[in-house]
C-alpha cells in the first residue's frame, strides 16, 4: 500500500493513494482512506471516491466537498495565502477540464419523488393490469389490480367495459426509457427490507426500490443498471433479498467497499464489462434523493458508478440484450464535471467572500501606505522649501557674481581695445624693423663686398712686402 498524500500536501481538495489489484489491498486502502477523512468529521458532510483502474493497479482519490476543504484546511491560514491556494485550484482546474466534459444535462436529485422518472405499482408482479399493458390507464380500483377482473359494486362500477378512461397526462408519468414500451409504473417489486440508521439516531428501512425498467443484467448478488440521464455509464446496486441474517443485503457506500468479497465481485465485473474507473457518494451528495422522504437521512442503499471510455462503452452496447441496446446508444454524453462544479461552489460560498475581504484589506492597506507616503511628502515638500530658500540666496549670490563679472567684462574690453591699439602700434614697429632689416641687411652685404675687398688689398700689400724683403737679402 503506498503511501496516503492528504489535501495539506496536495494543496488540493482531494486525498490520494493507491493500491494492487488484490480485493484484501483494496479494502486495506479504503478503510484507511475513509478513517482518513473522518478524521477531520466536518469532511464527511459530502465527499465521492474515484478509483481508476490501469494495468495492475488502482488508483484511489477522495474528491472532497471544496468548501469544507477550505474552511477545515484553509480557514486558518492567512487569508491571502488562503485565497491564493483557493483561486489556484479553480484556475487549474479549469484550465485541465476540456469543453467535451459538458453534458446535456442531468437529473437533479434534489427534487422530491414526485419528480421521479418512473412510480412503483403497488401490486408489483402480481399486477393483471400489467400483463394486459393496461397498468394505470383506467380509473379503476385502485387504479390497477391484481385480479383479472372487476371488483364488484360498490368497490367498482358495475359494468366492467365501462370503467373510464384517464389520459396518461393524468394519471401516469410520461416515460420515454421504459422497456416495455407500454407501462409509466414498475413492476419488479425488488425493495430493500434491510435496517439503517438516521443522522439522529433512529433504524428505518432502507426502503430502496430497484427500478425493473432500468436494469440491464442481473447478477447473483447485483443489479447492473443504465442510467435515467443520456449519459454514459452503468450503476451496480446490491440486490436485496429476503436474509434477515445479513440485513437483507443492504450495503451503504462505507460499509460495501469495506467489504473484500465487493471487491472480488467488482473485479469480476471488470473482466466482463471492461470498465476503467469506478465512483461513489458520500454524505449529502448520496442522500439527496433520499432526503426528500427523510431530512435525517445519513446513507441510502450502495450505488456503485462504472465509468467506461469511449471504446469499452461501444462494447458494452454489443453485449446488453437486445431491448437494452436501443437505449444504450442514447447515452453516450459524458457526466457533467463535477471538478467544474467544485470549482462554481467554491466560488460562489468562499472566494467571493474572501477574495472581497482580500481587496477590502488590501484597500487600507494601501490607504495607510498612502498616509504614510503623503506624511513624507510633506516632509519633502518642506525640505524642498528650505532648499529653495537657500537657492534664492543663491542666485541672489550669482546675481551679484554676475554683475562684478559684467564690470570684470568692461574693463576687460577696454583692455582689449588698448591691446588692439598696442598691437597697431607694434604692427608698425614690425613693419619698421622689416625696412631696417633689409638695410641692415643691404650694409652687411656691402660691408662684405668691402671686407673681400680689403682682404684682397691686404694679399697685395703682403705680397710686396715679402718681394722687398727677398731684393734686401
């Protein structure tokens, strides 16, 4: 048996385990996961088991109630934190649900049992008027019988050919999956005779009436029938019988799955039908049917869901009996989702509540960061001002630096100016020094000329000089 993941592990709204295929495994695992939830007694309230067969093992999920989810394993935490694990299950689970699961619709079984789809003849079997297809057509007492002829006056008219005749709208309930084509009443006359106990305490009979019109085979010990809704999938009910020893084979939904010989039987059941998963009710979500006779009512007699995939569904039409195929192949819509559902309610009974005080929260919240940060605007705003004062001074400051640079400026002009002049004036001296250059220039280089001159004047002296001095030797 592995191990048990709880809804605080998960996040979600759901226990998990799973289990072998073996009928001890599987009753272990679901006493250990129905001791689970009643830990925490407010889960009880309603909640449905889902177990998925693959290959050799199953899988087990407790599907609880999500507003009592919330408020057992939500409620206590901070209500942001809550809100956020709330609106996460719904978005996810939103988002994984694909449009197909939409059904048509279905029956709602809330309503009291004058709403129900088929009535029971109260002579059951033994009803003559049933085997002439006349049960509950004509208004005779009481409005059918169990003798193949009329009861004499006053109990009936005197003249039998004339009792009258009631429209069906009257006096019968319209019926379009009815086998026998003919009968708005029941005739199996199978009733659970079996003792269960009331939310306040009390035995009462069990009282399930097991509806012939819809049963598809009969076992030894179930009833496997088709569903009053066009939706796909079987139910397989214990069939009651006469043993005051066992209680009449009367089975809840707790006490059959603690039961391994179910386990075999479902097993079994599996290997003919080929079904892939199996559901069960609990709680409010059982008894809302039964309610309509007994507020108190706490269980009703076991209904165990068989659930089928597209291809065993196809399958299962080809074995049922030939007056059972016709109605069968008008059912192949999916159960509407429960997980959408779940996610409605929880919307509707919590996240509209929280997620309001959340924003309303988060209002003053904001409101006293808004205080908070207009305390200290003020402060800027003052800080600013002080600030501003001083650059006031300031520019006051610049104000005067800029008129001593204007006067700085002036006298810097005239400076300019007597520059501009002074280098006038050494533009001439330039030009001056350039017409004294090219004189100078020209003396030098008449200097030169008279230079080589003496020069050669000075070689012609030396040159007699040293002529005396040979004619003197």
């Amino acid at each position: 048996m592995a191990q048990l993941e709880d809804p605080e592990t998960l996040q979600s709204p759901y226990f998990k385990i799973q289990s072998t295929l073996e009928p001890e495994s599987l009753t272990e695992t679901s006493i250990k996961l129905l001791n689970a939830i009643k830990s925490e007694p407010k889960l009880t309230e309603s909640y449905c088991l889902e177990v998925r067969f693959e290959e050799n093992k199953a899988f087990f999920v407790a599907c609880l109630n999500p507003v009592l989810w919330f408020d057992v394993y939500l409620r206590g935490k901070p209500l942001e934190e809550a809100t956020k694990l709330a609106r996460m299950f719904v978005t996810n689970t939103r988002l994984v649900v694909p449009v197909e699961k939409i059904a048509l619709f279905e029956v709602e079984h809330n309503k009291t049992v004058n709403d129900l789809a088929f009535t029971q003849c109260k002579f059951g079997r033994n009803c003559w008027d049933r085997k002439q297809g006349n049960c509950s057509k004509y208004f005779g007492f009481p409005f059918c019988s169990p003798y193949p002829f009329c009861l004499p006056y006053p109990f009936c008219l005197p003249y039998p050919s004339l009792r009258y005749y009631v429209p069906e709208s009257v006096n019968t309930i319209d019926c379009n999956i009815n086998t026998e084509n003919s009968l708005s009443r029941d005739h199996l006359d199978a009733m659970c005779k079996g003792t269960t106990k009331t939310r306040d305490g009390r035995d009462t009979v069990c009282s399930y009436y097991v509806i012939g019109n819809l049963i598809v085979w009969e076992r030894t010990k179930y009833y496997i029938l088709f569903r009053r809704e066009p939706i796909r999938g079987l139910l397989m009910i214990p069939r009651p019988n006469d043993d005051t020893k066992n209680n009449f084979n009367h089975f809840d939904n707790t006490s059959i799955i603690k039961n391994k010989q179910f386990w075999q039987d479902l097993l079994e059941e599996r290997g003919r039908l080929g079904f892939n998963m199996v559901s069960l009710n609990y709680g409010t979500w059982e008894t809302g049917q039964a309610k309509a006779k007994d507020k108190y009512a706490q269980n009703c007699h076991a209904h165990v869901h068989l659930n089928f995939d597209d291809t065993e569904w196809e399958k299962v039409k080809t074995m049922a009996p030939e007056n059972i195929k016709p109605l069968l192949d008008s059912r192949d819509s999916l159960e509407p989702s429960n997980l959408l559902k779940n996610c409605h309610e929880l919307e509707s009974y919590r996240l509209q509540i929280v997620e309001a005080q959340l924003m309303v929260n988060s209002s003053v919240i904001l409101s006293n960061k808004i205080d908070a940060f207009s305390k200290k605007m003020d402060t800027v705003v003052t800080s600013f001002s002080e600030t501003n004062n001083k650059m006031d001074t300031v520019v006051a400051s610049f104000s005067e630096t800029n008129n001593k640079m204007d006067t700085v400026v002036a006298s810097f002009s005239e400076t300019n100016k007597k520059i501009d002049a002074f280098s006038k004036k050494m533009d001439i001296v330039a030009t001056n020094f350039s017409e004294t250059s090219k004189k100078i220039d020209t003396v030098v280089t008449s200097l030169s000329e008279t230079n080589i001159k003496l020069s050669e004047l000075i070689e012609i002296l030396l040159s007699k000089e040293r002529q005396n001095d040979e004619k003197r030797n």
